[in-house]
C-alpha cells in the first residue's frame, strides 16, 4: 500500500517539477533495477533522463500518525460483587429464663410463747351487786311515757310510742356502775294485743324493757303477784316470758315449762359464778292453766322445791340470790311468813335475799342459820318505780353490796347497804323521775305531786319527813 502511495506521490512530484521549470529533481530510474549497482553515496545521482532534473526527494513524508489505538476498551468494571449478603442478625436468644427466686423457707416457726399461766385470780373476787324493788306501770306512768315520747317526737328524735328512759336517768349511772344489777317487773308485757293497763290488772308496753336495759339493769324478775294479770290460764305470762328472754337481759322468775323451772339462772361476773333463784308467796287471783296454751309455772313459793333448787344452784355456784315476792302490803312490818322462809333460806346456805312486795321499804338484817352461816336479807326494796301514795310508797332502796369470793371458795357479802331514793312527779303526775333521796331537795319535795293528795287529808310532808320513813325502817348500819 504504501507502494502504491509512493509512486502516486513521485508522479505528482514530476507534474509539479515541470510545470514549475528548473527545480531539479530526481527521478529514480524506475525503467530497470539498478538495485544491481547502486550508487555510491559520494557521487551525485545524474538522472539518466536530463530532461528530467532530479528532485529532491521530499522530505521525508510524515508518517502518518500512527493510527491510534482505539483505546482499549476498558474492561467493564468488575462486577461489583453485590455486598455480601449480611447475614440478618443472629437470632437474639431470649434471654435466659430468670430462675424463679429460691423459695424463701418459711421463717422458722417461732415457738408458741410459753403458755402463760392465766394470772392468778387475786382473792377476794369482787363483784359489786344492785338491786331495786317494784317496777310499776301505774296509768300515769306510762301515760307521762307517751306524753314524753311525743315532746321527744316534735324535735325528731323518736319515734316510739312510750319513752320511759327520762325515768330512770337520775339513777342510770349508780345503775349501770354495779357489776350486777337486778329489778323486779311487777307488770307484765304481755304485748300490745292485750292492750296497756294500769291498776289493778297490768299491761304495759313493750318501750319498757329496752328502757330497763338502758338504765343498766341486768336481771330482771317477773316472780309476782301480778304475772297472770293478763290471762290467769298463762297465756300472758307466756308472752310476757318470750318477751323477757329475747331481751338482752336475764330473766327470772318466769319459767316457760317444768323443764325451765330446774333450769337454774346463772352469771358469771369477774370470776364469780352466782345463781339465781326466784318465788312469789303471793298472787293475784288463781291460775287456771290452759295447758293447751301454756305450760309456764308459776314458782310459788314451796319450802320443798327451794331446798331442791337451792341444793342444786349451790352445786353450780359460788353465790345463791334469791328473789322472793312476800309479805303484806302497804307496811313497813315484816310478818311471821317472810320470816319463816328467810330463816329457812338461810338453813339452806343462800347468800342474799331480795325481797319486794310490800311498795314500802322493810328492814335489812342478817339471818343467821343454825351453823352460823348468815343470811343478808333486804325483806322489801319498796317501790322502785310507781305513781302510788301515799309519800312512804314513794320511798324505795337500792340494796347495794359487794359479793366477795374467798380462795377457799367460801363466799363473804360485803359492805351491805340500802342506798334510799324517791320517785318524783310534778302536781300533774307527769315528769316522773327517780332519785336517789341524797339528791332531792325541799324544794323538789315542796313541789312533789304527792303533796296534793297530803293536803287532801289536812297534812304535808318535808324532806325530814321523808328522812324519818328511811330512819325508821332501816338499821343505821346499812345507811351511809
Ligand atoms: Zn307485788
């Protein structure tokens, strides 16, 4: 190829050498070889044609640029090798299960304390006992309830139809401060289908009981001539005994059948067991029973059941209290019968006597039996609660003494007292109060309802004569 060129190249050089005249040039001989003698280098070149100068050769024809390479393709990149797959986290391993606590042992057990011997009771055992006699709901006693029930009413208070609590509130807290107290019912509860009654036959209502217990009595005795007013078969006393013994207070002297009769009542108090027992010598007409009502006994007074209750209380106790409902009315003298059952108790070794009936205070003495033992005997308490006349049955006493249980198991009665009061009432027989008699004043006996009906026999009564009646009946040494 680049022959070809060459020789292209030499002819245009010769066209261009003869038309421009004397510009020699060199035209190798190409009609022969003369490869076979070449010239020497010293002697000039004379063209064998002269009509052809020779030339300079050219310069020297510039090679072409050498073709350039196409670069060399470049190798693609290297495949990027894709990122390692980054392996996905390891699998966080849960953590390791928090072993349970180690089971706390249970604290060891802490030995039971020693078994403390319980102290040792200190003799003598004490309990300080009060007592009141007749709790009577004459018509204008339980006429004042109502009629304090409704003041209490209007300022919305109560709600009840009787309030008989402003009654007892003067003597609520001597009341309440005995470790016993004790009061006789005199009138029945046989409900409110009987009716309320007052003298001669009683009913009263049902406010009463939850007033007695308010007042802070503990026993109460239903043993008395007025316990069949209501149905002489026992229908009454019946009531009036379910009534009692739902109460929160123990009842005597009511006794449901036979059965109930032996059952002897009891209470224990600071250590001290005391029995109780209960008998009426007296009653309000005979008792018809109709033992297809009732089989409830009437505790009469019966020399032969008080040996065997009081043999069988005795057993079961350190104390024996025996309520007894005796005597005449109205007088201040004890009669032959109370003393024949009191020296009869005292044979039997019971400790106290409380006695009621009367509505006037009786003498407190000891009775003493043949082996000595000795027998505190109150033979009437007088009313405790009452609207009668004339002023002596107004006076009542509160027996009040200390039961003192020896460590040898013998029982001594202490610090036997009579502790009098007065029920009160205005000229209307209304605003009844009960007072101890060291509470009143002349000036509340001045204006006591019961001097109306004094005055209607010409007379009058003072505080001193009020003093006189408790003087009179009772021994010094059971007055303060
Ligand atoms: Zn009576």
């Amino acid at each position: 190829m680049k022959k070809y060129r060459l020789i292209a190249f030499l002819l245009l050089s010769a066209m261009l050498f003869s038309a421009c005249g004397t510009q020699s040039v060199v035209i190798p001989d190409v009609q022969g070889d003369d490869s076979a003698n070449p010239p020497s280098g010293d002697e000039p070149i004379v063209p064998s044609h002269p009509s052809i100068l020779p030339i300079d050769p050219p310069s020297d024809p510039v090679d072409p640029p050498d073709p350039v390479d196409p670069p060399d393709p470049v190798d693609p990149p290297d495949p990027v090798d894709p990122p390692d797959p980054v392996d996905p986290p390891d699998p966080v391993d849960p953590p390791d299960p928090v072993d349970p606590p180690d089971p706390v042992d249970p604290p060891d057990p802490v030995d039971p304390p020693d078994p403390v011997d319980p102290p040792k009771p200190t003799y003598p055992q004490k309990v300080t006992f009060l007592a009141a006699g007749d709790n009577i709901l004459h018509e204008a006693v339980f006429t004042d309830a109502m009629q304090q029930a409704n003041i209490l009413a209007s300022t919305g208070s109560f709600s009840k139809k009787y309030y008989f609590g402003g009654m007892y509130d003067p003597v609520a807290a001597l009341i309440a401060t005995a470790d016993i107290s004790f009061v006789n019912q005199e009138t029945p509860v046989a409900g409110d289908d009987f009716g309320v009654y007052g003298y001669p036959l009683f009913n009263g209502p049902e406010e009463i009981g939850n007033a007695l217990i308010e007042a802070g009595f503990d026993v109460v005795n239903l043993a008395n001539n007025h316990m069949l007013d209501m149905d002489r078969k026992g229908t009454g006393l019946y009531n009036t005994i379910r009534y009692w013994n739902d109460k929160d207070i123990l009842q005597i002297g009511g006794y449901l059948n036979a059965a109930d009769y032996e059952n002897i009542r009891m209470m224990e108090k600071n250590g001290v067991k005391i029995a109780f027992l209960s008998y009426t010598d007296v009653m309000n007409g005979d008792y018809t029973p109709n033992k297809a009502q009732s089989d409830v006994v009437i505790p009469y007074a019966d020399k032969s059941v008080m040996a065997r209750q009081v043999a069988a209380a005795k057993a079961l106790s350190d104390v024996v209290i025996v309520s007894m409902h005796w005597g005449s009315e109205n007088t201040e003298a004890v009669t032959d019968t109370q003393k024949s059952y009191a020296k009869y108790l005292a044979e039997l070794g019971v400790d106290v006597i409380l006695g009621h009936h009367s509505h006037t205070i009786q003498p407190v003495e000891w009775v003493q039996a043949g082996d000595g033992h000795k027998t505190l005997c109150y033979y009437s308490l007088g009313n405790f609660l009452s609207t009668q006349h004339p002023i002596k049955n107004l006076v009542g006493i509160f027996a009040s003494f200390t039961i003192a249980l020896q460590e040898d198991g013998s029982v001594k009665i202490e610090e036997a007292k009579a502790i009098p009061h007065l029920t009160w009432y205005s000229t209307k027989r209304d605003n009844l109060k009960i007072m101890l008699l060291s509470d009143v004043s002349e000036a509340d006996i001045r204006s006591h309802g019961s001097q109306l009906r004094t005055a209607q026999n010409g007379g009058t009564f003072t505080l001193s004569d009020v003093y006189a009646i408790v003087e009179r009946v009772l021994d010094k040494k059971f007055l303060d």
